[in-house]
C-alpha cells in the first residue's frame, strides 16, 4: 500500500514544533492490565501504523504498553527523527522529581532518549490550583533539560487552563481532548485559540461509530458519496480542517491506510458549518462520565 506520509499536513504549535495532523493512538482497545507481559499484537500494530505513514504516535504511561509502542518503534526501521512521539504521566504524586522520575521510566520503556510531547493525562488527581501550578513548573523545567521537546496538558477544562496559566512561564502547547461532532467542546476551543493551545482530538471517529445512529448521519452519507471516502474519513477531515488533530486506532491495515486518506481532500466552511449544527443538539461522551458528568459539555 501507498505510503501518504507526505500528504498529512502539520499543525505549527506555540513553541514552533510542528505536529503531524493525523496520529495513530495506542490506548483504548489496545490498553492493558498487565504490563509484565508483552503483546506481540501490539508491536505489529505500531510497526504497521508507521510503515503506512502514521509516522504521529500517541501513547500514555496508564495504557501499560509504552514497552510494545518503543518496541514498534525501533522494528520499524524509521529514523527517530521523522517521527513525532507522545506519552503522558497517568497521575503527578505533587511529590518533587515526580514527573522527570516518571517520564525517565517511560523513556525506558520506549527505548527512546525524549518523546517530542509529554503531556498530563488529566486535572482530576489535583485537589487545588496550587497543585496544577507546581506541577506545570515542573513540567517546564522538564523542557528545559530537553527529555521532553514540547509540553501540554489532557482532558483539562477552561478552570484547569486558567489556573495553569496564572503562573506558567510557558503555555500548554496542547491539550488532548475527547472532541466529535456529538461533543464539540465550543468553550473549550474557543479558550485554547485566545491562548494559543492546540487541541489534539481522541475519540474523533465516535460520531459515526460509538454514537451512530444519529442526526450528522445524512450529512455524512452525502458527504461520502461526494469525496469518496468513509464516514470515519469524513469524520478525521472535520477535524483537521478546524485545526483539531485526530488520533484515530485500528487493528485493520486496510481501514488504517483508508484513513490516510483523510488528507488527500478538503470540506468546504459550509459543509463543515452543517456538520456542527446538527451534531450540537446531540450529545455523547465516552470518556471520563465519572469525572465530567454525563451531561457536561465542557
């Protein structure tokens, strides 16, 4: 199969690092319990993201399989330097040194002397600003030493954001967000552009899969008889044409390399516009009900 890897656009961040529009995720259905044990499948999955072109790789230390992402990795044969790596720490303890101990650990694991984004995985285990605060300067001292290229945040609200930016001498150059048309985040987006943070999507594709059937459906089957392509390409081109960077998985070559796809095309603002008017009045979160609430649209 074709490798596209030149076709996917990059998105330029605060810090001027580009990041691939397009990445391939290891977590969800490729998580595990046990990290003791390798999984064979796993490694052949990011060997065969990376040989199409998925050359954006987003892992996290909670997934237990940053030892199978590194391992993909280096049997890929691809030079570290065309690819762009992401993990993030599950949990800060608050405790001095945490997060460097912690990134060092998962640089083992990944076989690799820096990931280029490290990001906290959530605001939740925070129980005041102070504590958002103190770990986001040493996050950006973790910049400094070079073990992390680019630094951000996940699953952070515009109250977490705020707090973080009161005393950062760095902004967040990302966070990563649950984003589809069931859930589009407007407070949130419109927060990150007034300060410059990028928004990297997981759970892009759950409008036409997870929350299916619903009323983005008949926009998307016209969509898909014009370009072509699949709902979920639709799906990823929604994302990358409002300067949203999906991280999209499968197990599947064929459907990974269809993916690809998404950025051989372009939506028009109208059709882009119709997506996000019928998709507002629904909405769906998969991820994190017990922190957000199941009605939350932040």
């Amino acid at each position: 199969m074709a490798n596209l890897n030149l076709t996917i656009p990059s998105l330029k961040l605060n810090d001027g690092a580009s990041i691939p529009m397009l990445g391939y995720g290891v977590g969800t259905a490729w998580g595990k319990k046990d990290e003791s044990k390798i999984d064979q499948a796993i490694v052949d999955a990011v060997k065969m993201a990376i040989g199409l072109g998925y050359y954006h790789l987003d892992g996290a230390q909670s997934y237990k399989n940053e030892t199978e992402l590194g391992r993909g990795i280096k049997e890929s044969g691809v030079d570290r330097s065309k690819l762009f790596v992401t993990t993030k720490i599950a949990e800060p303890t608050g405790q001095p040194g945490n997060i460097e101990s912690t990134l060092k650990e998962s640089l083992k694991k990944l076989q690799l002397d820096y990931v280029d984004l490290y990001l906290i995985h959530s605001p939740f285990w925070a129980k005041s600003e102070q504590d958002l605060q103190s770990t986001w300067a040493e996050m950006e001292a973790l910049q400094q030493s070079g073990l992390a290229k680019t630094i951000g945040v996940s699953n952070y609200r515009p109250q977490d954001l705020e707090a973080v930016l009161k005393t950062a001498k760095v902004k967040p150059a990302v966070n990563q967000i649950e984003f589809h048309p069931y859930l589009q985040r407007i407070e949130l987006l419109e927060f990150h552009k007034k300060h410059g943070i990028a928004t990297t999507a997981y759970g892009p594709l759950s409008a036409v899969t997870k929350a299916a059937p619903g009323p983005v459906d008949d926009i998307m089957d016209k969509l898909v008889k014009k370009y072509a392509v699949s709902p979920g390409e639709i799906s990823l081109r929604w994302c990358i044409d409002q300067d949203v960077v999906p991280i999209t998985t499968s197990s599947k070559e064929q459907r990974l390399s269809d993916y690809l796809r998404a950025a051989t095309f372009k939506l028009t603002p109208a059709e882009i516009k119709q997506i996000n008017e019928a998709g507002q009045p629904k909405h769906y979160r998969g991820f994190w009900t017990h922190k957000f609430g199941p009605e939350s649209r932040l």
